[in-house]
C-alpha cells in the first residue's frame, strides 16, 4: 500500500518487494505513475466495508492465489484491447517486454534497463530487448549524420622546411609529414574509389614507419 516513496524535490519511485527474480528494487515514477496509484487506493477506500476487510497490504490486492490475480489482470488487459480495436494478444509479462525495448530506444542504458527490472544478468534483459528494423534503420541514419560532421583536422607534425639529416627520426617526421598531406588531399576527393585507394597507401606509410620505429628501439 506505501510502495509510492518520495526520494527527494519532485523524485519518486515505486518499491517493488523482492519476487521471483530474488531483488528488491526502486522504479522511478513520473506524474502519471502517481495518479493511477492514487486512483488505485481512491477505489480502495470507496470499496464495501467486507471486501476492505478481505484485502492484502498490496496495491493490487486478491483474496486467491496470485495465479487468479494474475488471471483478473489478463483478462482486464484483453478487455481493454478490444476496446482499442487492438487485436494483438497481450498480457502483464508481455507488457515487460515492451517496457524494455522502449527505454532502450528513449536511450536507457542496458545496464539500466536491467536494473529497472530486477535482472542479475545482463543476458536475461537481453532477451527483453526487441530490436526491430525500424530501430536498425533510426541508429544507422543517426550515426551517419554524426559521421558527415567536419572532423577536427591534426596539426602538420613537422615544420618548415623538411629536415634533411639522414637520421631515422628525421624519416619518421617526413614519413608523419607525407601521411598528413595525404589524408587531406584524400578528404577533399568526391570520388570513392580515389578515396579507398589514398586508405590503402596510408596503411602501407603506416607499416613502413612502424618497422622504421622499431629500429629506432636500441637507440632509445
């Protein structure tokens, strides 16, 4: 009956006791978390005095097991689809489901959509989540947009003029130099395949100054 707690200015949250999963947990309730539990104990106290005598310490009381609360519960959410014109089959668990899978798209973290549902295991919430098409096609477009933002460009790692002592250090630095003004040659061009070809030549730069960075090694 107390589950709804005050944590603080305009914070609350429903307890749940511990139950099948073995924890016991604080769910953040918002605005209309609360009036439906306020309704709920309204109903409450307006009930006949012989069905309060009848009735549990829980919100959602039951004078039979919790399999006929359970079944009450079902046939409620049935009813309210029909009324909906829903025809999908719903019940409370699946109702879990989709709590999951929408706090992941609102942008919950996993780690904290499986403590808002009690798991102790981060694989069981993965069973919750349902990643539809929809939600791959939103995710790829929104990290292409990320991805077309104009990059921070690096600074020119040597100065002017080349350095032109025949020392390993002085490679390397030319090697940094010639890498850096490819890239930027690379970023400037339309076409993908001149681009894929400049990838391809960095990489072998890159291998070149490696093995010339692990000569240097005995000198360090």
């Amino acid at each position: 009956m107390d589950c709804l707690r005050s944590l603080g200015d305009d914070q609350w949250a429903l307890h749940v006791p511990l139950g099948k999963l073995y924890t016991e947990r604080l769910i953040p309730a918002d605005e209309n978390i609360r009036q439906i539990v306020a309704r709920i104990l309204h109903l409450r106290a307006e009930a006949p005095k012989s069905h309060q005598a009848n009735a549990t310490g829980f919100l959602l009381s039951h004078s039979g097991s919790f399999h006929a609360l359970y079944h009450h519960l079902r046939l409620a959410l049935h009813a309210v689809a029909a009324r909906t014109d829903c025809h999908e089959r719903i019940t409370p668990h699946r109702l879990r489901h989709t709590f999951a899978s929408e706090m992941i798209r609102l942008g919950v973290s996993l780690p904290a959509v499986m403590q808002l549902l009690g798991h102790k295991d981060i694989r069981m919430t993965m069973r919750y989540v349902q990643v539809t098409q929809c939600d791959l096609q939103r995710e790829f477009h929104s990290a292409s947009r990320n991805a077309s933002h104009p990059h921070h460009l690096p600074e020119l790692p040597i100065g002017h003029p080349l350095p032109v002592k025949p020392d390993l250090t002085s490679i390397l630095r030319t090697l940094a130099a010639a890498r850096y003004l490819l890239e930027m040659y690379r970023r400037q061009l339309q076409d993908e395949k001149s681009r894929r070809t400049f990838q391809r030549l960095d990489k072998r730069l890159r291998r070149v100054a490696g093995e010339l960075d692990r000569l240097t090694t005995p000198e360090k």
